[in-house]
C-alpha cells in the first residue's frame, strides 16, 4: 500500500494558478494520407482510403477508379493538433497523426498536404512531413513483434500555420481564471495584486474569476504588466480531501483532514475452499472404470475484531499511527476511511478514482 500525506503547499506563482480569459489554445483536426509506407497501409476493406487517393490523382490529371486501385503503401489519417494562442501566419506547430483504418504500421511514411480546421470549419493550418512513429511492428511465419504503437505518429513542427489564431487581444483589463475555483484563492490573489501595486487594481468576481484593471503606468506596457502579475506569488486554498484508489492501494490525505470522535471496531472473516482431486484405480483384472473423485475440504477462520478509539481533532498523522498498530492492510484502510465517512466523523470530501 502506498500512503501519502499531502501538506500544506507553500504559495505558487499566478502563472499556475491561474490564466488569463480568452488566452487559450484552439484544437484542429484534418483528414489526410500516410504514402510511402512499406505494405503496411490499409487494405482492400478500407475503401476510403482509396477513394480519397483517387481524389487526389484526379485533381493531378490522372482518372482512375477508385475500385482499381489496389495499394497497401497507403493509410487514411487523422491529424489532431493544438494551435497556441497568439499564433501567427508562418509559425510552426507539432501535429499527432493517427490511423483510422486497417493499416498494421505508420513507420517510415510521409504526410501528404492536410488542411487543419478548427471547430466551425475554418483552416488556421496545414500539416505534411515525415512520420516519427516511435515504434514497429514486424512479423512473419507466425510469428509477430510489435513496441509502443506504431499506428500513432507524429510530426515534430509538421503543421503551418496560415491565418492568427483566434485569441482575444489584451483590453484596458481583462480577467484571471483560477484553474481550481475557491474563494479564498481569489480573494488573496486580488489582494495581493492590491498590496504590491499599491492600488485597487483587482477585484474577486467569484470563485474563478479576478478582475484585474492595469494602473495607469502600464496602460501603454499591458505585456509586461502581465508579465510582472504572473510572477506574485500567492497561497492557494483547498479543501480537505482524500483519495482513495482501491486498484492500487494508494490512499492520499490532505494535512488537513480532521475526524470527529468515534469508534471503529474491524474484524476479518476468512472463509478458504480447497479442492483435492484422487484417482481411484480398480485391480488389472477387475473390469472397473478409472474415476477421478474430488475431495473438497472447507475451513473458516475468524480474526478477533480490532478496535481504535479516535478523539476529538484527531490529526492524519495520529489515525494512520492506529491503522498501522493494529496491523491493517490496504483493503482495511480503504474500508475503515469509507465508514468513517459514513459515519459523518471525517470532515473531508472522500474521492474513489
């Protein structure tokens, strides 16, 4: 069992406890196809694939049928990517390019001109270049290897970008976005803001929001009015939690957890069933039937239930102590946190991932 304490987290910087509204990332996607590859493309059953080759030839001056094509150095793709904000025509991007239909392996295949959309249709992007796949596939008589996966690849500054990204410029104020909402954070990031420009700049909205108002010096420098707010430093809030993971084992508790008085008494009952299979053989010269009999053997065993007794203000450090004097195992601890809970004596909201 792994058990962890999480203490208290000493101040963050803004940087990473909040963003700035309307500065984000733009997700693209676009279909296209892998050539090149060494006959580990889609086969006859992907016909889109085809259709799509015939497409292209066709807009080249060749005319071909698409059920006349008959290649395996040829895969349909999906190319996902993430636009950064801020990005401008002739800036470089990664692309992650991924198979949709049958083909055994992208290695050593080449992106042909892909178009990037973006969720209302519009192109912000192209994408072409050599695959990175970081794995193979490889068989034969039978017999097949394959590391990581090798329909999956990517294209390091593979995609181009061909119109801005759709961010939001910096107005006279915008507003910060706690990542994890709380209103002590916002509250103490606003009079931080306050405190260090020595002016009421930033006002909590909500839990999330910070609305931030430049002073008037930096009216005409809201970049590096942005650029010196992200470097504060502020204490973040949380609330009391733990995380139960029951796959693993691994519970977390936050330091400030607290239990309420009360009793937990826990006991294990362990019912094992053991089958044992005889032969019985008949004489040579006995005209009997070799039979297979099963023995099954049953026994219980019962542990004498263990109590512990939690007072007022129990701290974490003090009920871990008891779980681990009376000897409990990952499963108990899971357990005994789960009815304390129930019970209503732990003041901590209780996570199963």
């Amino acid at each position: 069992m792994l058990l962890v304490i999480a203490a208290a987290l000493p101040a963050a910087r803004i940087k990473d406890l909040a963003t700035i509204e309307g500065v984000r990332d733009n997700l693209l996607v676009g279909y296209g196809l892998v050539i090149g590859l060494k006959g580990t493309g889609d086969r006859q059953q992907t016909v889109f694939s085809t259709q799509t080759l015939a497409n292209i030839l066709e807009k080249m001056g060749v005319s071909v049928s698409p059920t006349a094509l008959r290649v395996n150095n040829v895969a349909a793709v999906l190319a996902t990517a993430t636009l950064p904000p801020f990005a401008g025509p002739g800036s470089r991007f990664d692309v992650t390019i991924n198979s949709i239909g049958d083909a055994s392996s992208l290695q050593g295949g080449t992106l042909l001109l892909t178009p990037l959309k973006a969720a209302n249709g519009a192109v912000y992007a192209a994408a072409q270049g050599p695959l990175s796949t970081g794995g193979f596939a490889a068989g034969g008589a039978g017999a097949s290897i394959q590391v990581n996966h090798p329909t999956v690849g990517r294209i390091v500054g593979g995609a181009l970008v061909e119109r801005p990204a759709p961010t939001e410029p910096l107005g006279s104020s915008f507003r910060l976005n706690l990542r994890r909402p709380d209103f002590a954070t916002a509250a103490r990031l606003a009079e931080t803001l306050n405190k260090k420009f020595q002016a009421p700049i930033a006002r909590a909205e909500n839990a999330v929001a910070v609305r931030v108002e430049p002073p008037p010096e930096f009216q005409q420098k809201r970049v590096e009015f942005v650029a010196a707010v992200e470097q504060l430093d502020v204490a973040s809030d949380r609330p009391a939690r733990v995380v139960l993971n029951e796959r693993t084992g691994t519970v977390v508790i936050g330091k400030e957890v607290r239990i309420a008085p009360v009793a937990v008494l826990h006991g294990n009952l362990t019912v094992q069933i053991v089958t044992a299979f005889e032969v019985s053989q008949p004489n040579p010269l006995a005209q009997g039937q070799t039979v297979v009999t099963p023995q099954t053997s049953i026994g219980v065993k019962e542990e004498k239930a263990r109590n512990i007794l939690l007072k007022e203000g129990v701290s974490v450090e003090e009920l871990i102590k008891a779980l681990i004097d009376i000897g409990s195992t990952p499963r108990d601890v899971i357990a005994i946190l789960q009815g304390i809970a129930a019970a209503g004596a732990l003041d901590a909201e209780v996570e199963v991932i």
